[in-house]
C-alpha cells in the first residue's frame, strides 16, 4: 500500500492532462473526418478521466457505446433502421438523385445506406488509435520526469 505521505501531485496532473488531450485530439479528428458533432452524438460526448486505484493510475475516456463500431468499423450487417435515421438527420446525409432525376426520402435513403451495409459493413476509422499513438511519444519522457520529481518531493519530506 502506498505510504499517506507520498502524493504524486505532478503525475496526477500530467495524467489528467494526457487525458484531455486525448480527448480533444479525438474530437479534432472526429470534427475533421465529418462526424457527426450535434447533442448527444460521439464528438460532443466524450470525457476523460484519470482513475488512481491503489498505485496504478488509469487515463481514459468516456464514450458513447457505438465508438468501437466507428473505430473498428464492421461486418456485413442490417443495421437498425431507426439508427440509420438518425444518422442521417444528424450527420446530415443530403440524397443525390438517381439516374432519372428522382430524390430518395429518407426512409429510402435509410433503406439504401442499410443495403450497402449489409453488403460491406463499414470502414474503422481508427480516429481514437491514431490520436493516442501520436501523443504517448510525447507524453512518455515527461510521464517518467513527473514521477521522478514527485519521488524526490517524498524522500526529501521523510528525510526533513
């Protein structure tokens, strides 16, 4: 168990900090790649945390529970009509006309979108991995130098 005495202020702080800036790089790329950034969708809901348990430290994110499927993209599938509708009133979708001039409703369009996904699935995005990957370099030297500080802070307390 960790000593009362030792509080690693510095790396609570450069982990929250990580954290946030995760998540606003996210968002970035979200808003960069036309994801969709009203209320209540991915972009505009994520969250990050710093979670300390004992002596192990946990950075994340809060996201919405569709994220991995726009990460990781998916398999031929029927997606859910309704959330396709959604989907498109949100993002939004705007119906090109077919070959005879003729401009799909909505639901049509839905129907559309669904049929080609269930024929190809969906393409990840990897917004999230890329993100992480370009700041953990960064963040690993200075990760190392706040944890050396905040032990040098202890031992000097114990010492005094």
């Amino acid at each position: 168990m960790a000593d009362a005495l030792f509080t690693p202020t510095e790396l609570t702080a450069l982990l929250k900090q990580l954290g946030e800036d995760v998540r606003q790089g996210y968002v970035d790329k979200l808003v960069k790649n036309g994801r969709p950034t009203t209320e209540n969708t991915l972009a505009s809901t994520v969250k990050a945390y710093v979670e300390v348990k004992g002596t192990t430290y946990e950075v994340g994110l809060e996201l919405q529970d569709y994220w991995k499927y726009v990460e990781e993209g998916t398999k031929p599938h029927w997606p859910p009509p309704s959330a396709i509708l959604r989907w498109i009133t949100i993002k939004p979708v705007v119906p090109r006309p077919d070959k005879n001039g003729r401009i799909p409703t909505p639901k049509q369009l839905a129907f559309l979108i669904s049929r080609k996904i269930s024929e190809v699935g969906t393409k990840g995005t990897h917004d999230l991995k890329e993100t992480t990957e370009a700041l953990l370099g960064f963040y690993e030297q200075q990760i190392a130098e706040a944890l050396g500080r905040d032990c040098f802070r202890y031992i000097e307390k114990i010492t005094a």
